[in-house]
C-alpha cells in the first residue's frame, strides 16, 4: 500500500516538476496543490491574480478529486491538498503529523427537477427528499409530496432519479445531509462520496446529472449550485431547520455558514448540512485545503501561508462571480488563526 | 538469399535494440499485472471467490463484489461485437471487392475518420442524440413488437446495456472494417482470377476463395475490435445508466469494469475501496487476456483448417 503510493507520488511530482520547468522562472516558488474538482475553477483564478500581484510564486493547483487530494497531501506528494469532505480520523491518523483544515469556499447542491406538468417551484423537506431517494416514494402524485406544495397539481408520474456515478464531493454533502434527516438513510446507505444507491440511474459529472434530468420527464437529480445555477436547470426548493423553504443561492449558502459558525469544532472538520439559521440553504458544506501545520521548508511554509491568507481575504472576492459562496467573517477569523498556527522548524511562519 | 556475414557490428546493435523493444513491452505488460495485483491484494484476499461472485458494491460497508460489472462488460461487448462484425466486415468487402477505387477511398477516409473521434464525443453524441432517440423512438416500438420477452423488460430509460453496446458497435466497427479491409486487399488477385476464370459468380469468389484466405486476419480484426469494446470507459459510463445490478433486459441501466474503476478512482477513500478498484483491474485483465487466448486458439483452428 505504502509504496504504491509513494510511485504514483513520485510520478505526479515527476509531472508537476517537468511542467513547472517550461517556464523557466528559476526564482519563482512554486506550490503545488491537488484535489478536490470543485475548487479547481477558484484556485485557477485565484493563482492567476496572486500571480500578478506576487510574480515570486506560481501556485499550480491539479484537479484530481479529493479522494486523490487526501492521498497526495498523506504521501507529501504536494504542498497542499484539497477536500470537499473533511478526513476521517483513520486517514489524520494514516498522515502522521498532524493535518489543518483551512476553508476556503463553500459548496452547495441543489435539487433539480423535471416535471413539465408544474410551473411553480417545488418545496420539498429533507425526509420526503430521502424517502425518494431510497424509492420509498416512487409517484410525484404522492400525499408526502403534495402536503407541502399544496395548490400544486401535481401528475400521476413515475419518479426517476438520477445521481452522480462519479465519486464526488457532491455526492457527500448530499448524502449527509439525507443522513442527517433521514435515520433510515443514515443506516440503510450512510454517508460517503459514493454509496450504494437504493434507486436510480448513475450519471457521469454534474453535466451527465443534469441531462439525464432534462431528458427525463419525472427526473429528479442533485448537482452542484454552482452548476445549476450557471445552467438554470430548474430546482426545487428544501426545507431548512428553521421549517422555511429556502431556494438554493450564493447568499443562502454563506447563511448556511454562518449559522453553523457558532458551533464549528477546533480543527473545523464539520458538516454544515442542516444548518441553524433564518434563511440558511441545507445542503452545503465547507471546501477545505489541507496542509501540515508544522512545514519542514520555511520558504515553502512562508509562501503557502501567504497565499491562503489572501484567499480567505482577498481571494474571496473573486467567490461570487464565479457563482462560489464566500465565506462569512467568522469563518474567516478562524481561518485566520489556523494559518497563524503554522510554524517551520518550531517558529511560527506568519 | 544467404544472409552476409556481419562486419560492422552494427547488425548486432540493431538485433540488440529489437530485443530491447520487445522485452519493454513484456516489462511493461508484467508491471501493470505486478501493480495491479499487489494494488488489490488486499480487497482480493479478503473477498476471495466471493470479490468474483459478490453482487453488492457499498463503499460505505466496505462490501465489494465485481460480479455484476463484469456482467455488464461482457454483455455490452458481445452485443456491439454482434452488430458491429457483419457490419464491419460486410462494409470492408463492399471496399475490397465490389467498389470502384474512387468510391473505396472516399468511404476509406471515412471510416479512418470514425476511428479518430474521441470516445469522450461519442459518450456525449451518445447521451445526448442517441439515448433521447431510443427512449422516444425505438424503445417503445420494440416494446410494442416484442412486449412479452424479459430481453427488452422495464421502462425505457433510453440508456443502458442495449444503448452502451450499439454506442460500442458504432465505436467498434472503423477498427474491423480497417484492419479487414487490409487483411481483404492483401488477398492476392489470382485467387480471384481464377476463381472467376472458372465461372464463379462474385458471391461464390468472396465466400469460396478471399474468405478462406482472409480468414485468419479477419478473426484478428474481431479480436481488436473486441479489445476495444471491453476497455472502453467514457463512452459507455455515459450510457449504461451505471447502475450496480444485473438485469436480463437490454433496456435496464447496468455498470462495467472500466466504467466503475473511471468513476471512483479518484474519490477513493479508504485503502479497502482503492484495493477493491484494483481488483476490478484485476478481473478486467484476466477477462480480456482469457479472451485473446480464446481469439488466438480460434485463429489456429482456423489456419489449421482452412488454409487452401
């Protein structure tokens, strides 16, 4: 196990090293992050402002998922990881040393559905949500459904759901949430970036999700905000604690956030689902990077610490075009003092 | 022709290069087995027969059977290799021998040009044109003719076994019909002259005389064209349904080998699952190797018996 890792490791610092060369910056200092697809549109953005306003560093950051993230950052492939779901304690424990979470974005997923009987959106609560995908509810026409869309007709047609077929962090904040709603979910399929679908068609990418449920009369089908949004696939409104029906937004998201603030642990691994708070969106979650807390190159320390803390500031002003939540300023000041708790050699970086 | 003696040595640096080339590839072959195997030693030693036979594939509980996606690679293989052999073959005699050379190279080119598209654009042509296609046009009327057999069962999807193996055959046929079409024009002319010198109908010269010949490198050609078809990944992920079951029905959503390992490898999270992705690897080699063996046998019976 070890030493497969290690050559696949050994491999992509191989890459990344040859594709770092081309340029030529002999001075430039380079960082190099891998993981998690869903921050790969921030982080390219973010490299190429920081870029302009610190030519000395060229941050280059590899979209292979977060699963390959958490190895690559455990096998010290990289300098930073990234991840949609935070480590589990086996994985922390797998690393060594000890592994910061830094959030640096928000994800959300939203419900998108096909029914081209109905004009009005539909508002649905997180049991009826995971009782339709676990195939208890199988009719649109079903009295779970219509009792909170009342004076919506709705037809006598079959359900088809549609989820990712990809390992996803997608997939985790959704199926956490159902989790959290729903015991029979928790138990029956539980929580993970691929689970074991009770019902359903598997789509490749949020592009597969979204079209199958646009062909599909009767769909319904999850895929990132980010995505539905820039899509304008139609979505339905999800029930919150609070009992509101909240449609998914960049501003209910960041709610969602900072609602869940108060109680957010010390190392910040939480799920947010579900979270307390006028207007909060349910189905989101933090994206995080990972890094060591106690960096062994100090030039290399120095410069992954600088270039997070302008993303958690600066950086997140590039959140909403991009259709990214940003993070409330209480994350923020925890992020702060995670990054100021990085040392090198003993002595703090920043 | 005698061979010259060797005087400069550099016949000796060239025979050295060749076997150089020729064991890379057998280290190449021999290190992704190695990998492989020792990448899902784990999930193979735990699940046993049972990582074969299993049905369930929950990453959450860590059970993990392959039985139901190598279920589905054979079927959708043998199912594109069903439409795609006499259309490939048909349509590499139609260019060998009833053609007009201008016509041949046109439809030449063509066919080259099928074989250059990117899976991942057939995927997509796939879940886009055909799969709505299907489930609108032809799924229902087949329903209709054939609405008893459990072959063409449930609610039509528009994706799954019966889409994933006509997206392959589509897939499939520029490689028969191109190797074919080479195997066919390397049949020498007086075969053909004779044979019609003996007043041989043109159907009589094809299955009596270029047939015979050809056959060899025509079972090569389905040989290779099946190569494709089992390890093909993004297309098919995109029209199977990748649903983790095994169902008798072409219309019902199922999985493959390659499909599975494309869509969790990266978000593999634990060791366990990693390994049982390995093991998929595993199975989808030993499949395709048990099968090229099969090939190979099948193209010895062939020279041995029809070679006049």
């Amino acid at each position: 196990m070890k030493t497969t890792m290690n050559g696949f490791g050994i491999t992509v610092v191989a890459i990344a090293m040859v594709m770092l060369a081309v340029p030529g910056m002999a001075s430039a200092q380079n960082l190099t992050g891998a993981g998690a697809t869903f921050q790969y549109p921030l982080q390219s953005k973010w490299s190429s402002e920081y870029g302009k306003a610190h030519p000395e560093v060229r941050v280059n950051y590899q979209s292979i998922g977060s699963g390959g993230g958490i190895r690559q950052i455990t096998a010290r492939t990289v300098q930073f990881g990234a991840t949609d779901g935070p480590m589990s304690n086996e994985q922390l424990a797998e690393a060594k040393d000890p592994i910061l979470h830094v959030p640096v974005t928000l994800g959300a997923v939203a419900v998108a559905v096909n029914l081209p009987e109905v004009t009005k959106t539909l508002d649905l609560t997180g049991v009826v949500l995971a009782d339709i995908f676990l195939g208890k509810i199988t009719r649109w026409n079903d009295p779970a459904i219509s009792a909170t869309n009342k004076g919506v007709v709705l037809p006598d047609r079959a359900i088809a759901v549609a989820h990712r077929s990809d390992g996803s962090g997608t997939t985790y904040i959704f199926v956490d949430y159902l989790a959290k709603v729903s015991p029979e979910w928790k138990n029956k399929v539980g929580v993970a970036t691929s689970v074991n679908w009770p019902v359903g068609l598997g789509a490749k990418g949020n592009e597969g999700v979204a079209g199958t449920v646009k062909q599909t009369p009767g769909a319904i089908g999850y895929v990132e905000l980010t995505y539905a949004l820039q899509s304008g696939i139609p979505t339905a409104r999800v029930q919150n604690p609070a009992g509101e029906f909240v449609a998914p937004s960049v501003d209910a998201v960041t709610k969602a956030a900072a609602g869940a603030a108060a109680n957010l642990p010390e190392d910040l691994r939480v799920s947010i689902t579900n979270a307390p708070g006028a207007g909060a969106y349910p189905i989101s979650g933090f994206s995080w990077v990972l890094m060591y807390l106690q960096q062994q190159d100090c030039s290399i320390a120095s410069a992954l610490v600088k270039y997070l803390w302008w993303g958690v500031h600066e950086g997140q002003a590039f959140s909403t075009p991009l259709h990214y939540a940003p993070l409330p300023a209480s994350v923020v000041s925890r992020c702060e003092a995670k990054l100021k708790s990085v040392t090198c050699n003993g002595s703090p970086v920043l | 022709m005698q061979a010259r003696p060797n005087t400069s040595g550099a016949d000796t640096a060239f025979h050295a290069t060749l076997v150089l080339a020729g064991l890379g590839v057998v280290t190449v072959l021999a290190g992704v087995a190695w990998e492989l195997l020792s990448l899902s030693g784990e999930a193979l030693s735990k699940g046993g027969i049972g990582f074969i036979t299993g049905m369930t594939w929950d990453p959450v509980a860590e059970e993990f059977g392959a039985l139901p996606a190598l279920y589905g690679t054979l079927v959708t293989s043998a199912l594109a290799l069903l439409i795609a052999v006499p259309l490939g073959i048909g349509s590499a005699v139609f260019m060998s021998e009833i053609a007009s050379s201008r016509v041949a190279t046109v439809v030449g080119v063509l066919v080259d040009l099928l074989a250059a598209i990117p899976s991942v654009i057939y995927g997509l042509w796939g879940l886009f044109v055909l799969a709505p296609l299907l489930r609108e046009h032809v799924q229902p009327g087949v329903q209709k003719l054939f609405g008893e057999l459990p072959l063409f069962a449930g609610p039509p999807l528009g994706v799954g076994y019966g889409t994933a193996g006509l997206l392959l055959a589509i897939m499939v046929i520029p490689v028969i019909t191109a190797v074919s079409r080479e195997v066919l024009r390397a049949v020498p002319d007086t075969q053909r002259e004779a044979a019609y010198a003996l007043g041989a109908t043109p159907f009589e010269v094809i299955r009596g005389t270029v047939f015979p010949y050809a056959r060899s490198g025509l079972v090569g050609a389905v040989v290779l064209g099946l190569g494709r078809a089992l390890g093909e990944t993004m297309a098919v992920t995109m029209v199977i349904g990748n649903r983790y079951d095994i169902s008798a029905s072409l219309f019902a959503p199922g999985y493959t080998l390659a499909a599975v390992i494309a869509n969790e490898f990266t978000e593999a999270f634990s060791p366990h699952y990693l390994s049982a992705l390995a093991g998929l690897g595993v199975v989808l080699l030993g499949t395709t190797l048990i099968l090229n063996a099969a090939a190979r046998l099948l193209v010895r019976g062939v020279r041995h018996g029809g070679a006049g």
